[in-house]
C-alpha cells in the first residue's frame, strides 16, 4: 500500500495530503484497486475512471454531514476506501465483508444504498428536501455515468428538478462521461454528450470574454453587464441544444475529469452557484490500468485475474447457460427471420453480443431502459415480429407493469429471457433473481418456464419461440448443468416431466434447483428412502394432472424453488391443495422472508436450506414426522 494511502484511515483524511500530491495519491489508489480486485474480483474499469472524481469530492465536502449517492455504486470503491474502510477491502463481495455498492448499514458515509441504474438523482433530490425541511445546510451531490442517463428515472427527476429549482441550493450533479455504460452506449442523449464534448467549455469562454471586457476603459465593464443579461443567447450559440439549461440546470464544463485540480474548483464554484448545477466531467473507463483500458467492457465486472495479462485465474471449463443461450437464438434466428433480440445496455452480459454481429439489423439495444424494452417489444409482437427481450431477472422488475399492461393484457407473444435467475452470489441484495416467479406468476396470460439443465434450456427456447402468447424463460448464471441429460421428454404446455417414482415422499422441482434436488436424492438414497423427484417445468401454468397424482400417491409434497416462498411455487401448490381439498402434508423449500445478502451461491443456497444435503436432512426428518 502507498505512503500516501496509509494516512487515509478515517472520513476526511484525504484533506491533510498536500495538493501537490493529489496525482500521486490517485495512481496508489488504482494501484490498490487493481492489486486488491485481481484477488477478490468485482468492478474494477468503472471504478479505475472515477478516481479523481472521487477524490476531488471527499476533498471538497465534510462526510458524513455532507451527501454523496453515486449511481447503480458499481464505482463507490474509491470511496470506500477514503472513508475508512480500504483494510476490510480483501473482503470485498465475500459473506460478512465489504459490499460491491453502497450500503447504509456499512458505513454513515453510505447515505443512499444503490445496485440499479438511473436513481441517483431523485434520491439526491429527496435527501435535498429533507434538508430544507431541517433547515440544514450541507451539500448534496448526485454522481451518475451518461450510460445510466439514459434512464426514464433520471429524466423524471431531472423534469422535476427542473421546478424545484429555487430550493435545490448546494445540489450537485457529477456526470461522469466515459462513453460507456457497461458497454458502449447509445442513443440520443449518447449522441448530445458527443457534441457536448466536442465543444470548449461554456465556463471558460464565458470567463475569457467577460475578463477581456472589463479591461476595456470605459465601455467595457457596461457592455460586459449586458452580456450578463443575455447569457442565455450566448449560451445557445457554443452548447448545442442547452438542454440542461432550459430544465433550469445550470450546466458547467465539460471538464477533464482526470485533473484533480480543475475538477476541486468546478465544484468549489458549483458550491457557491444557486440552483441546482451539473458538472460535466470527460473520464476513461479503466484509467491506469492499461489492460482495462484497453478493454472496459471485459473489466466492468470481472473475476480475479492476472495483473500482468489480465486473463481470468481461473478458466472456464463449461458453457453458461448465457452462452448456450446466445448459441441457440441465432440458430433460430437463422431459421426465421421474424425473431429480433432486445437489450437494455447488456449486449455482453445476456450473451446478444453474437447475435448482433450475425444479425446487426434485428438487434436493438435501447440503453439502460427496461420500461422502454418491454413496451417496444409489445410494439412489435402487434405487427407480427417474433421479440425476444433478454434482461436480468432482477432488471426486468423495474418493468413489471409494462409486462402486465403493454404485454399480458394484450396477450402478445413476447419471449422475456431472464438471465441470472435465482441466487447470484457476489453482486448481493440488490442483484439477486429470486422474485421473479413472485412478479409474473400470478399475471394472467403469462406463461412462466424453467429449464432444468442445459439441454432442456435449448428445448424451451424452440417451444418458447413458438408460443402464442407472452412467456418466460428463467435461468442462472454460471455453469449450465448437463445433469440427467438422459430425461430428455417433449416440452408439452402446461405439463411437468416425471424424473422418477418414490414411496411416501416426492419432490417437486422447480428449474435449475434440481441440480440440488438430485443431489438429495442420491444421499436419500443411500439412507435406504427412495422419493419421487418432479421436474416442474412450467410454473404457469400449473400441471394439475401432476398435482394430483402427486396428493393421491403420496403422503409428503415437497417444492424446492430458487425463489422467495412468498408469492412463489410452492405458495401455488399450497393453494391447490386447498382448493381441491387434499390433506397431503406439504413442505416448501425456498428464500425465506429476507434480502440475500453477497456471499458465494454455494453457501447462500446452504443457508437458505436448498443445497443437497440440507433438502435430504429436511426430507428425513419430515418423513419421521409422518
């Protein structure tokens, strides 16, 4: 660790390091980054761009009395470790460690929890408020990335920002301009930033002509009066658009957000502006780290790595189920040419970087926009296009009533392809996928699917792409399991697939959580019990035939689901025994009433009691029961 960083231990110690050492400070910060990331993983480009960002703001504000939110906090690293806690960083995104973003329950200096894109803004704009209520008086800033502006939230607040404006004094706006996203980013406001970054700084022209008026004897001071009063027009010639302007923002930069120095005094200036102010900084994602330049996607969120190539530690072995995935779409896609693909600024991660390059004019990616996917695929299920919108599960749920309203009512045949179903490890809380059978369940029209391993993966896209109506299709990340390949029936709508008969007990289970399902069986049966075993399938609709035969034959159901019990699976099959008057004992395995905490998904599933040997353990004792 770097002399400089050593005296940084506590909020606000960064103030006792000399100006004249700043830039030497932020390389022993990246040095630290990327040292402690190649053991951990984690995001390590965007992190590595906001360094002087960072930085200039803890020299600039008191924390914690002063406020911070940074946007999706994929790139609150930098803070962390200058707010006292860059020692616990070898736990980061490890059980009982360090969170990947902003947690309020980790440090005071985390005011705003984040993990999801476009929300900076309103929460900064709520904390504004609650200030003024008080009568306080500290500053407030909001850090979002241009990738992240292209979200409805963040232009809902900037419209009301816009009105509230007399009110906002000490608010700040950092965006933090890297051209990226995850990957690179599109759209309008894309292509605004583009100008905006052409242009020389609005602030400083303004400066110059000002500074040279004055020096005029006699006129010059009056006519630079006048100027003043018609900055608005000036504005309009050199900022194209003046679109923050005209929402009442007043727009300063761009500025180099890699100099320490000019970005301390835009925002010492900013603090002094009335109104609301938004500080345009132009930074690299990956900065200092040559690799990570070199390739910010691939270091946006990475495994531990090699410092010297950059090449993950450890290799990987099999296919994800996003790799068979994206395989199988194309193939289809090179059968009919009606199926389009659709993403919200996840090319990468949903595995459609290939199918764009195969396909460039049926590809769309329609920037972190969610909302805007769903409905656009809706618009073009009406026309007769084939949609596939493939999302994190726990992405799409800022879209549930566009899938309701603009899809389900409509009945149309969007195929929703949710990635990173379930449990999903290191990204924590905010990222987990174990609500999305709680969400669209219960929508009517909806068809709700889960592939037990890889094979069966590739079977529900083909029925998935034939289907008349709206349908999902729920998957993990990671390793796609090429267990039981030898279960191979036709998918049929609406009904399950019987692995095996049992006595007294079986199992019914939902996707990819039978990996653990067989797992207990084979320890069942090495305690002398042989159980059934159910591959669900479809979760809506319910196989009824299977549920019967399943109350009549045996005297234990049990569901085990990669989802939170409530609203989940094994809540359905409560309710069918109810209605249909069977006294079957029941037991649903599944995510307590709780958020899941970053851990590994190995040991999330143990502690939820949906690993193999804790669903056996809870079969034997429900069976002494009996």
């Amino acid at each position: 660790m770097g002399q400089l960083l050593n005296q940084i231990n506590k909020p606000n110690d960064i103030r006792r390091i000399p100006a004249r050492l700043y830039p030497v400070l932020a390389q022993e910060i990246r040095d630290f980054l990327v040292e402690n990331v190649s053991r951990t993983g984690g995001h390590l480009a965007s992190n590595l761009g906001a360094v002087e960002i960072t930085m200039a703001l803890h020299l600039c504000l008191h924390l914690p009395e002063d406020k911070i939110v940074f946007d999706v906090g994929h790139q609150s690293y930098v803070h962390k470790i200058l707010t006292g806690r860059k020692d616990a960083f070898d736990t980061l995104r490890q059980e009982n460690g360090l969170c990947g973003f902003p947690k309020r329950k980790e440090s005071s200096c985390d005011c705003f929890g984040t993990g999801h894109s476009s929300t900076s803004i309103a929460a900064a704009m709520g904390l504004a408020a609650a200030r003024d209520l008080k009568q306080g008086s500290e500053t407030i800033v909001a850090v979002i990335g241009d990738g992240a502006l292209s979200g409805g939230l963040a232009y809902e607040a900037l419209n009301n920002l816009s009105s509230m404006k007399k009110k906002h004094k000490n608010f700040i706006i950092i965006l933090n301009d890297n051209k990226m996203s995850i990957s690179e980013n599109v759209g309008g406001m894309s292509r605004y930033l583009n100008d905006l970054r052409s242009r020389k700084s609005y602030g400083e022209f303004k400066d110059s002509v000002e500074n040279t008026l004055n020096t005029i004897p006699g006129v010059g001071k009056g006519v630079a009066k006048a100027l003043k009063k018609s900055k608005d027009s000036l504005k309009q010639l050199f900022v194209p658009g003046m679109l923050f302007e005209n929402m009442g923002i007043t727009y300063y930069g761009p500025v180099d957000g890699h100099n320490i120095y000019d970005l301390i005094h835009a925002i010492n200036q900013a603090k002094h502006t009335p109104g609301p102010i938004l500080i345009h900084a132009i930074t690299k994602k990956g900065k200092g780290y040559k690799i990570a330049e070199n390739n910010p996607e691939k270091f946006h969120g990475i495994d531990p790595f090699d410092i010297k190539t950059g090449e993950p530690l450890k290799k990987k072995k099999t296919e994800s189920y996003t790799d068979i995935f994206s395989k199988a779409l194309i193939q289809f896609a090179k059968k009919d040419e009606h199926i389009t693909a659709i993403t919200a600024a996840m090319p990468s991660g949903t595995g459609l970087s290939a199918f764009r390059e195969q396909f460039p004019e049926r590809f769309f990616d329609v920037g972190i926009a969610e909302e805007y996917a769903v409905t656009f695929a809706a618009g073009m299920a009406a026309s007769g296009i084939r949609p596939v919108v493939a999302v994190y599960s726990s992405f799409l749920q800022r879209a549930y009533d566009q899938v309701l309203h603009d899809v389900c009512i409509q009945n149309l045949p969007v195929f929703f392809c949710l990635d990173r179903s379930g449990l999903v490890g290191a990204d924590g809380e905010t990222h987990q996928g174990i609500f999305d059978i709680s969400y669209l369940g219960h929508i009517p029209n909806m068809t709700l699917i889960a592939p037990k391993n890889r094979y069966e993966l590739v079977s529900m896209m083909e029925f998935g792409l034939s289907h008349n109506g709206p349908i999902a299709m729920k998957y993990p990340r990671g390793a796609a399991w090429d267990g039981l390949s030898e279960f191979h029936a036709p998918i049929e709508y609406g009904k399950s697939e019987w692995i095996c008969e049992g006595e007294k007990t079986v199992i019914l289970s939902v996707g990819n959580i039978m990996e653990e399902c067989e797992k207990a069986r084979q320890i069942l049966l090495e305690n002398g019990k042989n159980i059934g075993l159910v591959n669900v399938r479809f979760i809506r609709p319910l196989d009824e035939e299977m549920l019967h035969k399943a109350a009549r034959e045996y005297d234990c159901i049990v569901t085990v689901e990669e989802n939170q019990l409530t609203g989940g699976f094994g809540e359905m099959v409560s309710a069918f025994l109810h209605r249909n008057g069977y006294e079957t004992k029941m037991c649903s395995l599944g995510i307590s009433d709780r958020f899941v905490e970053h851990s590994t998904v190995e040991r999330q599933r143990m502690l939820s009691g949906i690993d193999g040997a804790s669903i056996a353990a809870r079969i034997m004792k429900k069976d002494n029961e009996l």
